[in-house]
C-alpha cells in the first residue's frame, strides 16, 4: 500500500509541475484533465502526509520513552503516543478506503426514469410519489432538476416520467435506487380499506458525454407531433413534440417538455445517447453485481430492492436488510441516510474485492 502511494505522490508532483508549466493552457481539454486528476490525487496525498507525519511522532515519543528517566515526562509521551496509535489506525482505513478505484461514471449528471409497474392507478400514484421524494432530495443537495418526459395517470402520479438531474457526483449518489420500488398501503382507489401492494420501477442513467457515444445523424429517424397533457388534451396546436428511433438498435425516445422542436429534439438527442450508453454501463455493473453479495449497482431493472410499508411505517431495502421507521420523512426527500449505508455496503464489497483487510 505505502509503495503505491508513493508512486500517487510522485505523480502528484509531476502534474503540479505541469500546470505550472504557461504551456499547459495551448491545450485547454488537456488541461482540465490534468487539474482533475490532480485534485483527486490531492486528497490521497493530504492524508497520506498527515499520515507520516503521524508515524514521525509516534517514533519520537517511543524514542522519549526509552531515553527519558523522568517519570511525569514518561507519563506524558506515552498518553501521547497510545493517541496517535489510535490516530494512525484511523488514517490506514482512511487510505485504503480512498485507494480503491472511483467508479468514472459517479460524477456524471444523470436521466433517472420512473415507470408505473403492477398495481394498475395505485402504481401510478405511487410513481408520482417516487418522483416527489427524489426531487425533494435533489433540493437539499442544491441540484438542478428539470423535466424530459412525461405520461400521466388517469387518477394522478405518471405512468412514465424521465427527469434530467445535473450536480456534483449525482450518479455516485443515486445509482443504488435503480430497480423496483413496491409500495404496501391502502390505495386511495380502494374503497374496502384494504392493504395492496403495487410497484414502480426506477432507472437511473449516467448521462453519455459526446466521447461515450457517436450516432450517426443518417441513422436516426425522427417523427414529430402534438404534444399532450393527461388525457390526451393538447397543450399547444404546433407539432413541437419530438420522437427519436435510432434505427441500428432499435431505440425510440420522446420528448415534449419545451415549446420549441428543435429544444426537445436536442433533449431527445442526449436521451438516445444516454439509451445507447446504458447497455455498456449496465453490462459493467452486472459483472460487478456478480462478484458482490450486496448487489448494489446492479443494472437489472426487474430486481426488488425496497418495500415501502405504510401500515408500518417502514423502508426496507432488501440488498443490505436495512429497515427504518421513518416513511413520511423519506418519502419528503430524507433518503440520505439510506444511501449512506448502500455506499458502505459497496466500499466493503470493493475492499474485499481488492483483498484489503477491513
């Protein structure tokens, strides 16, 4: 471990020195790509140097320990040194932790879809409920959230909706919410009182970047029409709505939020991308998911992964067998703590996967 951050270290210094250098900025795309890659390695280098500088104190009170005669002295060094013993244990974890290798997708924006599954109105109704607990969250990070596409239900909530989330390392925090969503309460259509389950289903897309994926313009065929609101009631008379098919794969998205075709066919351009790019990041995910009894990432959309219980009031997610009593709260965005503990699942499952004692 300390050989490889070493290594981290030289090479921090030596893209210092290139930044440095006026004629790194000819090259604007190479420039940003070195100080990215310096600032990550700028948090490994700070805790690796706290971490020496740890170790260069515990060797000097050990050696007061075996010079010093006088006791008080002797007193002080050692209950100095059993804190920097705790201190050093504490900056390991924390450097095998930040060793492992960052997922390249975390820092993406993403398209996060919400589908209506079983459960018929009610699924609806609770896809719609999904959509306002991810948007209250976005808000509490500070991120921007608008709307791609929607179809919505016939009693409330969506059949199908598609939002755009931009912001700092989005995917890295919403990638575990991909998968079905069931939902256990009294429907509001239910006149009996009777409990029923119902599901929704999420997907959650790390945006491609033009380098991800390169479409042909010739391979697209794109058809244009009315957009409409619930029930099929126009919201304008001009054909602004766009339909992209991307005819190699097969892959068809919409989009009918803005009142300019050109806005929604650049909209549904970025949606196709996203589309394409998904089966290689899924693919990716699988055989990550393989090797890890959490399952967390996992790219199969049909998998359970949460139980919502209203008569209960209890979230459950299934891969870790986390449950927590607080359902009105979460539902109003208070998700974090959830995500927190998916993010340990993983980077245990990483460390593991390294061969890293944790």
């Amino acid at each position: 471990m300390f050989s490889q951050l070493e290594s981290l270290k030289g090479k921090f210094i030596e893209i210092g020195k290139r930044l440095m250098d006026p004629a790194a900025t000819t090259d604007m795309k190479l420039f940003a790509k070195l100080n990215k890659e310096y600032r990550e390695l700028e948090e490994v280098v700070n805790v690796y140097d706290r971490y020496k500088l740890v170790v260069s104190n515990i060797e000097n009170n050990k050696e007061i320990l075996n010079k010093e005669k006088d006791e008080e002295f002797r007193e002080l060094a050692k209950a100095d040194l059993d804190q920097l013993e705790i201190e050093k244990e504490n900056i390991e974890t924390e450097l095998k932790k930040l060793l492992v290798p960052k997922d390249p997708e975390d820092e993406k924006n993403v398209l996060l879809e919400i589908r209506a599954g079983t459960g018929g109105d009610e699924a609806s109704i609770f896809a719609g409920d999904l959509l306002r607990m991810y948007t209250r969250f976005c808000e509490v990070k500070g991120w921007a959230v608008s709307l791609v596409n929607a179809n919505e239900g016939t009693v409330g909530g969506y059949k199908e909706i598609v939002i755009e989330i931009k912001g700092n390392n989005v995917y890295g925090s919403l990638k575990f919410e991909s998968g079905v969503h069931r939902v256990q309460r009294v429907p509001k259509t239910e006149a009996q009182g009777r409990v029923h389950t119902s599901a929704a289903s999420v997907a959650v897309l790390p945006e491609a970047d033009e380098v991800d994926v390169q479409v042909n313009e010739a391979d697209i065929k794109m058809d244009v029409f009315r957009a409409s609101g619930a029930g099929g009631q126009h919201v304008n008379r001009t054909e602004s709505a766009v339909r992209l098919t991307h005819i190699p794969t097969g892959v068809v998205v919409e989009c009918q939020q803005e009142r300019s075709q050109h806005k929604n066919r650049e909209m549904a351009l970025k949606m196709m991308k996203t589309r394409i790019y998904e089966a290689a990041v899924r693919e990716h995910e699988n055989e990550i998911a393989a090797r890890r009894k959490t399952l967390v990432s996992t790219g199969d959309r049909s998998a359970k992964i949460r139980t919502y219980n209203y008569p209960q009031g209890r979230i459950t997610d299934h891969r870790i067998n986390m449950s927590i009593y607080n359902l009105d709260a979460f539902m109003d965005g208070d998700i974090n703590s959830m995500l927190e503990a998916l993010a340990v699942a993983e980077q245990t499952e990483k460390l593991k996967e390294s061969g890293v004692a944790v």
